[in-house]
C-alpha cells in the first residue's frame, strides 16, 4: 500500500471504525470511487442492525454499486466467528452485486479486481459453512479472474484464503506451504500487520501437520506483529490457538501466563466466550476444578446464546469431565445429555455417531469414567482439526 493510500485509510478509520475486516479491505475501501465510500458507511450501518433487505426496505438503497458489495463483504466477514449461515448469505449477495458493477464507474480492472475479490470471500464462506464443493467453485471464478489484474495484493489475499480450504481438506502441510510464501510477501511489501495475520494463520496449520513448536513460534511472530487495535478479533483468534497450542505441548503454567493478556475483549462475543472456555480447560489440567467447573458453564451458557451449537456441546462435555473428575456422576450425565441432543441436531449429526455411542453406553451402564470422556473429546478435537 503506498503512503498516500495508508494516511487515508487511517483516516477513515478514525473517523468511521471499522475493527473488523478482512486483508483487502484496508486496501479497496479508500479507493472507492467517487460517493461510493458514503454509500459503504450507510449500507455498513445498516448491514449492523439488519438482513440484507434492510438496505433497501429501511435504507431506500439499491443492491448495487462498489460501496455496498464492500458493505456486504465487510459484514460477512465479520459473522464468520459466530454464524456461518449469515457470512455466506452476505458474500453470496456481495458476489451478485459484484457482476452488476458498471465498468464506467470503475474502469475495466476495478471491476475485475472487485469481482475476483467477491468470488474468493464466497469461496471463504463457504469454507467456514463446511461447504467444501461450493468453495472450490468459488475459488476456481476467483483464480481465473486474478491473472489479467496484476495486483499482488490481491493474488496473496486470494492465496491466503484458498490454503485455509487446502488445510481443511485434509493438507495442512501444503496449506502452511502457501501461507510461507503469502508471508514473505507481505514482509517485502512492508506490510507487518497483514504478515502478522498470515503467520497466524499459517501456525494453525503448521499444528495439524504436527510441528508444534514451529506452529507455537508462528503464533509469536504473528502476535508480535499484528496491529491489535484495528483487529482485536485476531488478536483474540491468536491467543486462543496458543492457548491450544501451549495445553498441548504440557506447557500448563506458561497458557495460564497468556490467559492473563485475554482481557479486555467483548464479554459476549463468540470469541470471547471461546476464550472463557479455553480457560477452564487449563484451570481443569491444573486441578483447580472448582473454578474450571464455573468457567466452562459460563462459556457453555455464552455459546449456546450465541447459537453456536457444536461448540456448546463439546464445552458441555469439557464440563462433563471437569465434573465426573469432583465424583458427581448424576451432574455429569445431565450434561453429557445435553451434549448428545446437541451433536443429534447437528446436519452431520452422523459423523458423531460413534462417540456418541460409545458415551451413551457407558453413562446408562454407570461405569463412566473422566478418562473415557476425555478421550472421545480428543476424538472430537482431532476431528475438527483434521477438518
């Protein structure tokens, strides 16, 4: 980004915060054309306290133009902690915004760019709604628009992007392969916060290949890195993987270090309540029951507001444990219930069927033990990384 473009930016973001947004936004938004970036702080406000139809049912504003299709990016991006569902409704609206942009607004390659952009965020989407075949889709119409654009920019944002699905298909090693490249160019770019997010992301994949330590030095160099006040969502993304990382290396005491620098963030959000989670599952390693047993039912209580249905019922079953480990068997199996019904109500409701199982019989047989949840939680973990 070149001096000029950055001072602009920082305007706009002191005037108008936006602390959430994806790699390229900082980079388009200033340059929208003319009137289009009024149009984006209207159709964004909007986007806040609405569905799609309230641009044009409360905001009197058509479904096009370069201001809203940013607009609606922006706001998928945003949701892509706590609802899925809503971040592929918006991108999927931002990319048929995108195909109606008018090349004598933007010129030919502004289209272009806008468009390959909107293509790659419903890819992402799709990615995080578990939609692994509507992703590749997505990510093909984006690639084969790149070529002719000539924006490096874009190029590594597309990458950065598209290895997050390579890593959920089942290769996290090519996965951190292309986040090493999409780092170093951000590095000779002079870009230290978009470098930063990169390597964040790259040690999570570094993990599911199994380099821990690598993975652990990936999240340091990306925390020390980022700008924590224009995105705190990553801050709080990257500590919690440390957290991860740090319980899974037995490094107890040095995850309960860093969950003295998880303050301060949004009490209700998802990622918070993540973190409050994350938290009793250290208090519960370090014998301190008590106060792992009221962490994890108030990050239960926060995801299960949130709607967020998987998550509720894996925190059910950490309580579960936490419990069975304070000899309170009945409190136990009301709480692995509960996670049952959540697992049943879920679409892949049959990719939990096994543990499930297993967890069914034991508790009916009163022969549970703490260690035989835990390891269907292991189970469950090592599912949802490998994913």
């Amino acid at each position: 980004m070149n001096q000029n473009m950055t001072a602009v930016w920082r305007r706009s973001v002191s005037t108008f915060p936006l602390a959430d947004t994806s790699g390229f936004s900082c980079r388009a938004i200033p340059q929208l054309p003319p009137g289009e970036y009024e149009r984006f702080v209207k159709a964004w406000r909007l986007l806040g306290t609405g569905e799609i139809l309230a641009l044009t049912k409360d905001g009197d504003m058509p479904l096009s133009g370069a201001g809203v299709c940013e607009a609606l990016l922006a706001r998928s991006w945003e949701a892509r902690f706590h609802s899925p569902e809503r971040m592929l409704r918006l991108a999927s609206a931002a990319q048929e915004v995108s195909a109606g942009l008018r090349t004598r607004d933007m010129g030919k390659a502004g289209v272009a760019v806008m468009q390959a952009r909107a293509w790659g965020e419903l890819g992402n989407a799709f990615r995080v709604a578990g939609n692994a075949d509507g992703a590749d889709t997505a990510f093909e119409e984006a690639f084969d628009r790149e070529p002719e654009l000539h924006d490096p920019f874009l190029s590594a944002h597309l990458l950065h992007l598209r290895a997050t699905l390579y890593g959920r298909q089942g290769d996290p090693a090519f996965a951190a392969q292309l986040l090493e490249l999409v780092g170093k160019f951000y590095d000779d770019a002079g870009e230290p916060h978009l470098g930063g997010r990169t390597r964040i992301t790259h040690s999570i994949y570094a993990a599911r290949a199994g380099r821990n330590e690598a993975a652990l030095q990936l999240s340091d160099a990306g925390l020390a890195s980022i700008d924590r006040a224009l995105e705190p969502s990553l801050l709080m993304t990257a500590l919690h993987n440390r957290l991860l990382l740090l319980l899974s290396l037995g490094r107890k005491e040095e995850a309960r270090r860093t969950l003295a620098l998880c303050g301060g963030f949004d009490a209700a959000g998802p990622l918070a309540m993540r973190l409050r989670w994350m938290e009793g599952r250290i208090l519960h390693t370090l014998g301190e029951l008590e106060a792992a047993e009221s962490a994890l039912r108030q990050s239960r209580d926060g995801l299960s507001s949130l709607g967020l249905q998987l998550f509720t019922a894996v925190a059910s079953l950490d309580l579960a444990a936490t419990l069975l480990h304070q000899n309170r068997l009945h409190d136990a199996q009301i709480e692995a219930l509960a996670a049952q019904k959540l697992f049943l109500g879920l679409e892949n409701r049959e990719d939990y069927f096994a543990v499930l199982l297993v967890l069914e019989a034991a508790f009916s047989s009163g022969g549970v033990t703490a260690e035989m949840v835990e390891r269907s939680l292991a189970y469950l973990r090592g599912r949802e990384s490998g994913s």
